[in-house]
C-alpha cells in the first residue's frame, strides 16, 4: 500500500500506532472544534460491512492485478 501510495491520510486501520480509537478521537476531535466554532455538524455513516457480498470475486481477481498492480503474489 505504501510503494503505490495508497494509504488515505486518516487512515485508522492497519497503519502502525492507529487503531479504531484514535480514529474515534480525531471524529470526536472535528465535532468539537466546529461546534466550539458554532458551525452545525451533520455526520452521515454507511455500514459497508456486506459490501464485498456483492462483488463478482472472478472480475475482482482480474481487475486488482491490472489495476492496482503488484498484488500477485497476495492473490497466489
């Protein structure tokens, strides 16, 4: 992930020294900073945990190699 860049900036999970809770914190961390500044909040949240339920895993397997690239080894 990190030879090709791919790693989001906030980023919590599978990075060294995050973890859930500090992505917590920084969530928490953003509320409190815009309603200290009086700024209204609105926080949308998708539950994404069946979202590979629907993926067609034959066309995932062909497309991760030729789209993001050096993941053949992780595919064997």
């Amino acid at each position: 992930m990190s030879e090709y860049n791919l790693c989001e900036p906030n980023q919590s999970a599978y990075k060294r020294y995050h973890s859930v809770e500090t992505g917590l914190v920084c969530v928490l961390n953003d509320i409190l900073r815009a309603v200290d500044n009086q700024n209204i909040v609105i926080m949308l949240l998708l539950d994404l945990s069946a979202a590979f339920d629907t993926v067609d895993h034959s066309v995932m397997l062909y497309r991760l190699p030729h789209d993001v690239g050096g993941v053949e080894t992780a595919l064997h």
